[in-house]
C-alpha cells in the first residue's frame, strides 16, 4: 500500500508472483470515507510448474 | 520515484502524472496509468492507458534439476520497475537480472543489459535515465 505523491490517493497492489496479481486506487480526501475509485482486477499469469521423475516413465 | 519494491512493484511519475504497476510476465511489461486527481468525475482520476508490450530481450524460461531430481520448470518474473524523472522511459528489471529500458510513449523497446553481481553495467542505466 502506497501513496501517490500529493494526491489524496492510496495504491493497494497485491502481486502474487507465481499466480496472480491485483491493483486498486482508494481515495482517502475525506476521512470518514474511504472509496475505491479503481480496481485493476485480477491479472493472471505466471507460472512454477514441477514434475516428479515418475513423469517421464 | 519508485513506490514499492518486491515482486510487485509501482512507480509513479508526478511530471506526466503516469502510474506504472502489475506486469505479466511474458505478455505485458507493465500496465501504464493516467493519474487525474483533480478530474471532475471519479472514473477518470484513474485510467488504464495501456498494456505495454512484452520485449523478447528479457529472460526465457528456464528449467534445472535440483538434487532431489525434480525438475523445476520456472518462469520469471519482473522484480522491479522506475520511471526516469521526465517519465520519457521506463526501466525494468527481470528475474535474470536482464535491465530493459523502454520508451513509455511509445513502448518501444530502447535499451537492455544483463547486470551481473559486479562490473560497470549498472553506470550505463544511470546515466541513460538521468
């Protein structure tokens, strides 16, 4: 969770390496209401993927 | 100014007022935004502006046998993205240690370097952003 530098905007990201990531944009101007003004969704991808020798038989 | 650091990074560019976050590796470099926060309407504070393209220039995938004899098949990943601070190019680095530089404008690819543990390399980054 990050500022965006003279904003009143808070970046959230979750990056999950091996699976998944996603991004949201929470506006905090107004302290007894925090809004979620943008969310990236869930961006797919990546991959460790390990085979067992009994794979190759 | 890099916001964060790890496996998902963020970087902002105050001078253009671009976001840069959430790569995928091997299909988008990066996700460029637009950051508004005196747009009139919520919607348009934040925008997706583009999904920058993948360079061919970063790490292949790799797999090893480790002493277990398994055999790990492991994609990379970007570890860490920055704007230069006229946000004209973007530096990225991968998981092979491979720094790329891009055009944001454009997301055409301008310059990459393998950086090792030691050596100079790291001298040609800096002065190409800066």
């Amino acid at each position: 969770m990050k500022e965006i530098p003279n904003t009143k905007l808070l970046v959230s990201l979750h990056h999950n390496y091996e699976q998944s990531a996603n991004m949201a944009v929470f506006d905090i101007s107004k302290k007894d209401q925090i809004k979620e003004i943008y969310s990236l969704g869930e961006v797919s991808g990546g991959s460790i993927i390990i085979l067992l020798p009994s794979s190759f038989e | 100014m890099s916001l964060g650091t790890g496996y998902g990074d963020i970087t902002y560019n105050s001078r253009r007022g671009i976001l840069g976050a959430a790569p995928l590796y091997g299909k988008i470099s990066y996700h460029l935004f637009n950051v508004d926060s005196n747009a009139s309407k919520t919607k348009d504070i934040v925008k997706l502006i583009r999904k920058s393209k993948w360079h061919s220039q970063y790490g292949k995938h790799q797999s090893y046998i480790d002493t277990s004899n398994l055999l790990y098949s492991l994609e990379g990943y970007i570890t860490a993205l920055d704007f230069n601070p006229t946000g004209e190019y973007v530096a990225t680095i991968d998981s092979y240690n491979n720094c790329l530089i891009s055009d944001v404008t454009t997301a055409n690819y301008r310059f990459h370097v393998k950086l090792g543990r030691w050596g100079s390399s790291d001298w040609i980054v800096f002065f190409l952003l800066h």
